[in-house]
C-alpha cells in the first residue's frame, strides 16, 4: 500500500484556475517550461533582461516558492496540453512575496505545464524553489494562476539579483509607461552643413508623455535622448541599457518608422527623420528572448 505521501490528491479546483491555464496554452512551445533535462545553447545563460521583464511587467504577485508536492493532472481533465508535455497540479510553500501587495497563505497550489524527460516522465519538483509570476485567483486565496506557461522559472541567488532591480524599476513612480507606438515625427536642418534636429514623438499608456530627440552637430557623433515629460529639447539623454526605460523602448518601438508618423513635407527631411530613427534603434540594440 502506498503511503499518503506517495500519492497526492488534488482537491477540487476552481473553474478560474484552470481557466488561467487555458487562456495561456496557445503561447506555449515544447521545452518552454520548466523542468527540460537540457537548455539549448540560446537558453543556457538563463532568462534575458527583456524576458524577466516581460514577465513582471504589470504581473500582480511575484513569489519565490518551495514545492511540497506534485500530481499529474488526469489527461481528460488537461485539455490543450501539448505533446511530450505533462499538467501538474503543484502544492508549494511561500518562501517570499518579491513583488506585490496583500498576505500570502503559507501555502500555495497552482497548475503547470512541464515538458516529459527523456523516459516520458514528468520531472520532479519537490522541494525545488521556483520564482513565480502569477494573479490571485478570486475568492481562492490559496489558488494562484500562473500569468503564462514560462511564468515558473528555477529560483537561484543570481536570478533573484537580477530580478529585484527590475521589479523595483516598475514599482516606481516615475516609471516609465508602457510605449504603444509613433505618433509624429519632425526633422529640421540646422544654419550649418550637417547640423539638424530630429524629434520622435511616442504614444503611451494613459497618454504619458514619451519623446525622443536626435541632434547631430558639424565634425560630432549624433547624440539621442529620451524624455518622459512634456519638456523636450536636447538635454535628454539615451536609455541605459537593461533598465526599464529600455526595456519600454527596446522592445516596443516598431522596427521601422511608419511612414504616416513622418509628418515632414521635404524629401530631405523625411530621409533624415528615417535615418535618424534608425540611428536610436541600433543605440538601443535589439530586445533579445530566449523565451519567445
């Protein structure tokens, strides 16, 4: 006979709990959860700065977590689960709320998918600690869905470095909103050869203001900037890299102007608007993620 901690029971589950999941199987990929025996070259180094912030962005409880028990969730009460893949019904200790606000219970249970190993068999997760990024479950304040299928990452002291910086960075006031596009764009030549102005006007969320400005100068490198004020002129300066303000601009900017944002009527102007937008788009580099 099997001891009762061989076999874990789940109990009955909320219909929002598993409804959490489902909204989030289409963006799932084999290998993309937690668990594989073996990360590819590109995911070896861990997540990216851009895939943690992803993740955190706008996600209401960032937990680090011990798992006390795992089940297999029954394959007819696992539908969309992708092949190779296992659904596990995880019961978990709350070590830490990292990011969030409210009391967490002691314990916590959730659902995850996890891709089979090398014998067809899920992995194992006991006592493992993982960093979550979840929302409550409403009225289940035991329960907690996972925000997407990659949102159950391996805990360790450097990620959890790495993450706090990030999440501080989205929990301050003054910081900077989420970019939804290119509103206008204007350049101007200067009195001199080579002199001119460019400046990028953004839409954000809640119609927060968001600009970039590019300056180039006789016998000089050009020179951007960011401003999340109403104020822009040329003291603005770049996005550093992995910060938050980057991360908005990194990863949200279309990789081309739109041609309906270059509101200049001279030839010369719009190429150098184009250009110029170019120009902040190589200083920013690209969004990189391992994570899809």
């Amino acid at each position: 006979m099997q001891s009762p901690r061989t076999t874990v029971r789940p109990p009955r589950w909320s219909a929002a709990l598993f409804a959490g999941l489902a909204a989030a199987l289409p963006l799932m990929s084999p290998g993309s959860a937690v668990g594989q025996a073996a990360p590819s070259p590109a995911t070896s180094a861990g997540p990216t700065y851009a895939d943690l912030a992803v993740l955190a962005d706008g996600t209401p409880l960032t937990i680090r977590v011990r798992v006390k028990e795992q089940a297999n969730v029954p394959a007819e009460r696992a539908p969309g689960l992708a092949a190779g893949s296992a659904r596990l019904y995880i019961e978990a200790q709350t070590l830490a709320l990292l990011a969030g606000s409210g009391t967490l219970p002691e314990s916590l249970r959730y659902l995850v998918d996890v891709p089979l190993d090398a014998k067809g068999r899920p992995p194992k997760l006991k006592k493992r600690e993982f960093v979550l990024f979840a929302r409550p479950v409403p009225s289940r304040p035991n329960e907690i869905q996972l925000v997407n299928p990659r949102a159950q990452i391996a805990h360790t002291p450097e990620l959890e470095a790495r993450l706090r910086p990030i999440l501080a960075g989205f929990a301050a006031p003054d910081a900077p909103p989420r970019i939804t596009g290119v509103r206008d764009v204007l350049s101007g030549a200067g009195n001199l050869a080579g002199e001119s102005e460019t400046q990028i006007f953004l839409t954000a969320a809640g119609n927060a203001p968001a600009a970039l400005t590019v300056v180039r100068r006789p016998g000089m490198a050009p020179r951007w900037g960011v401003s999340w004020t109403e104020l822009v002129d040329q003291s603005a300066r770049p996005a550093q890299a992995e910060t938050i303000a980057w991360y908005r601009l990194a990863c949200a900017l279309p990789r081309a102007l739109p041609p309906a944002a270059n509101v200049a009527s001279d030839p010369a102007d719009r190429a150098r608007a184009a250009q110029d937008y170019r120009f902040v788009l190589e200083q920013l580099g690209p969004c990189t993620r391992t994570a899809g």
